[in-house]
C-alpha cells in the first residue's frame, strides 16, 4: 500500500483519504504518512483538520510520524503547521508534542540539523518549555527533549533536574537518561552526585535512583560506585533495598559498564557482607536474558525493577531490550501508584508532603517516549472512573507502523548494478487497565502488548540481457502482558507480579 502511495498523484491520494470507510481511515492515514511522497504529504495537509478530526485519528497521525524510521523536513513541516496556533484538546497537543522531540531528534541523526524546519522544531520545544505555567505542561517539554536527545539542550535538562520541582526534576533525570554515554560528561555526573546525596536540596527517592542510574550506568568510577553504597545505609528501607538489588543486578550483566567495578569491590568484606546486603524491603529488581538462547542475534534482556514505599505506593517498571548498546528495540512501561495511604485513614512520616491520590502509566517503546496515560488524579477522579467505567482497557497506542524504509543501489564489480529494497512494518496494539476496588482494598493493571512484524526484502539485477531476482519475506507475531495485583489493606504492602509471553508464531 505504501509503495502504491508513492506513485500515486496527490488528487488520489485524497480522494482515497475522503472516500475510506471510517474502520479503514487509520490505515490510510499511517500509510500516507509512511510514503512521505511530495503528493501525500500535501493530501495529508487538505484532509487533517485538527479542529474537527476525532483525537484518535489524530493522535494515530502524530505517533505514525515519530515512528518514522527516516522522517523527511516536509513531514516534520507538516506536523509543525498542524500544532501552530491551533487549540487543540489536551491529548492530541501531548501526543505532538512528543512526537515533535522524536522527529527532531531523527532527522538530527539523519545529520540534518541545519534544516529550518528542525530549528524551528527546537525553538518551539523549547519555548514551549520556558512558557510552560502547569508542571504537567513542563514535563511533556522535557519527556520531548529526551526524544530528541540533543547535546545542547544538557544545560537545560540539568537546570531543570536540580532546580524543579519533584515531578519536573524526576522527568528532566529521565530525559537525561536517554543520551548515550559520550555525553553524559563531567559536568552531568557531578549534577547527578549533587542530587541523589542532595547537596543543595531534597529530592523525591524516584530522581535519586535515576540520578545513581546515570552515574552507575556510564562509566562509573570506584568512588561513585563505593559513595552510592556508602549511602544506600542511610536510605530508607525500600529506596535502599530497590538500589542494592539495581547494585548486584550490575554483576550479572556480562555488558553492564559497571560489572568490572562491581567485581573489584565485592572483595572489600566491609561493604560485601551479610549485613549491608540484607535490607529487609518488599522493593525488587531482576533482570535477565530474554530467552535461553544466548547467540548474538537474540541477546537481550528483560527486567522488573518494583520500587515500593513504606507507604501504599509504588512503583513498577517493566522493560524488554535487546542488547546494551542500542535502545532502538527496547520497550520500557512504568506504573506508577501513589497516595493509597490516604484511602486507609495512614497518615504519612513527619515532614513529608502529603502525596496525591494517582495511578499513572509511561511507556518508551522503539526509543520513542509516549504520552504518559494518566488513569486518575484525585479521589473524586477515582470514584468517577470507578462509576462511570465502561470496562474497556485504555488504549496507548495503536496502529501500523513503518520501521524499516531502505533503498540501495550496489555497484558490481562486473558493471552491473544490483537494487536493494528493504521494508519492515509493524502492527502494533498497547492496551492497559486498571482496576481499583475500594471495599477490597486492592489495585490491579493489565498491560497487553500485542504486535506484528513483517519484513520484505528484495535484490533485484537488471541486466539487457539478463533479469535475476531475490526476495525473501519474514512475519513474526508476539505477545507480551504483565498483570500486577497490589493490596494494600495491610502493612507491609503485597504485590503480585505475573508476566506472560505466548508462542511466537515467526515464518
């Protein structure tokens, strides 16, 4: 379909846009957006009205464009005119947002930086985020920023992780934990010391860990790595717990930077003893191979870091990832839950803010992070939810995307030419629900992963007096769900984790 599109003029283009039955228009929207042809991005720009067009369709538009394996300047101006200026329903202003960080973020990789339509992409991040008034308005800035992944916007990552206040500083680490290690320098890691010891300020333990991920993640040195542990003694129980766990997972890890470290000081019995590792918390961490196999091309890991509060919180992280180098296939979600204590009549520890009652969810899938899905704010949120639910999971994402778009032409050393075509797309369905029962006094989400994967390949010689060709078709079907139970009408909390993979039929 995609490669008929790109034949096609732009007159057909939009009669196929205005004439498709209204179950099809998803998949004619996404297909257009994947030609990235002159005439469909022009049919695309007469068709989308962001004032009228229903938030689904969309949002499918905005995420099919930060997919994008090789995003064009026309496609990023496309999306640009869309946002400007427009009111636009809070969902959909999110969703462009964040695909605006991963489009910029792309055609800079593309080594296309000096293009108008990317400075323009920048500035409009980036004084969205100095205008910002509302911290959730900031976050969705800064979770930007980290899709594009921009050197030059560290300073003001680092601005905003030590002056902000606990949500923005927890979402400006999280951005920064997205840049590769060669530029998280001297000056990011001395930023990361100040917060997780908290130099100038408190911070909430969540921006602590991230900041202790970043200093143990990128070529840590021992004093780091002995001054975390160091202060792991003095942590709350839980927070303590959930860093040790992290602290030895780094010793199974064949690829994990600071393994070599880790192994050197295992042989100090003053920090490797019974004692400084038997922290008593329910907070966990595990990572592991992502299957029995360990040859090169399935290496990858799966990981359940649970980060619990003395208090009903928590908070849940679930990732899949193939190999340590490349983020390009990792898929990360974060459940976060909080304020639960308030449910009980639990008053919270002396000094500390009272956190509000919020279920929440984020998820980073292909490297590209999505708009966080809220799924309440607030008692009276959670009762209207818990009344007027109509027992249909929350949709995150979903749709067809294209993720592999390459055409080569390989010069023989006969004369003749050889024509390389490579396309791989993905159907993609991320769902997630949740279910709190008061008088139960208990939580449960279900996030189902559903996705397939088709790749085409095709080598084709063309000669006068000779035609030769190869092709070869690869589809794949998986799916992934991660059931939590957390019930809290007791202290300690317990919480039941159950992750399910089905065959993968691959052919």
């Amino acid at each position: 379909f995609v490669q008929m599109l790109r034949s096609a003029k732009k007159r057909d283009v939009l009669q196929l846009l205005r004439r498709a039955p209204e179950e099809m228009l998803p998949f004619v929207v996404e297909a257009a957006v994947a030609a990235q042809s002159a005439a469909s991005l022009a049919a695309l720009s007469d068709f989308l009205d962001f004032g009228k067009e229903p938030t689904s369709l969309l949002e499918k538009f905005l995420y099919a464009a930060a997919f994008s394996p090789r995003p064009s300047g026309e496609l990023l101006r496309l999306v640009l005119d869309k946002l400007d200026g427009k009111q636009l329903a809070p969902e959909v202003r999110e969703t462009g947002i964040v695909a605006l960080g991963s489009l910029v973020g792309k055609l800079c990789r593309q080594k296309l930086r000096g293009l108008q339509e990317v400075e323009r992409g920048v500035e409009t991040i980036l004084a969205g985020l100095r205008g910002a008034e509302e911290e959730s308005e900031v976050v969705i800035y800064l979770l930007a920023l980290g899709n594009a992944v921009l050197p030059e916007t560290i300073p003001t990552l680092l601005d905003y992780a030590e002056e902000g206040p606990a949500t923005v500083a927890t979402a400006a680490v999280s951005a920064l934990q997205r840049f590769p290690a060669r530029h998280i320098s001297g000056e990011v890691k001395r930023a990361m010391r100040r917060i997780f010891h908290e130099k100038r300020k408190s911070y909430e333990k969540t921006c602590r860990l991230a900041a202790a991920e970043i200093l143990l993640d990128n070529e840590p040195s021992l004093m780091d790595v002995v001054n975390i542990l160091l202060a792991a003694s003095a942590l709350e129980t839980e927070t303590a717990t959930f860093l040790l766990l992290k602290v030895q997972n780094s010793l199974r890890a064949d690829h994990h930077p600071a393994r070599k470290i880790m192994k050197d000081l295992m042989r100090d019995p003053r920090i490797n003893n019974y004692n400084f590792f038997s922290k008593a918390g329910i907070s966990s961490s595990f990572s592991g191979p992502l299957t029995g196999d360990a040859t090169p091309p399935l290496r990858g890991a799966q990981g359940c870091p649970i980060q619990s509060a003395p208090s009903p919180s928590s908070r849940f992280k679930g990732y899949l990832s193939k190999g340590w180098a490349s983020r390009a296939t990792q898929i990360a979600v974060t459940i976060e839950a909080q304020g639960m204590e308030s449910m009980l009549g639990e008053s919270v520890s002396e000094g500390e803010e009272e956190p509000e009652l919020m279920a929440g969810m984020s998820a980073i899938f292909f490297d590209v992070q999505l708009r966080p899905i809220i799924f309440f704010q607030g008692y009276t949120d959670l009762m209207a939810k818990v009344l007027l639910s109509s027992g249909e999971p929350t949709s995150v994402v979903k749709g067809n995307l294209l993720l592999m778009d390459h055409h080569q032409v390989i010069p023989l050393q006969s004369g003749f030419q050889v024509a390389v075509k490579l396309q791989g797309g993905l159907g993609l369905d991320i769902s997630a629900d949740m279910d709190v029962s008061i008088w139960e006094q208990e939580l449960k989400t279900s996030i189902n992963a559903r996705g397939s994967f088709t790749m085409d390949f095709q080598a084709e010689l063309d000669a006068p007096f000779l035609q030769a060709t190869v092709r070869r078709q690869t589809e794949v079907e998986t799916s992934i769900h991660f059931d939590t139970v957390l019930r809290f009408s007791s202290s300690p909390v317990l919480m039941c984790l159950r992750l399910r993979e089905e065959q993968v039929p691959y052919r």
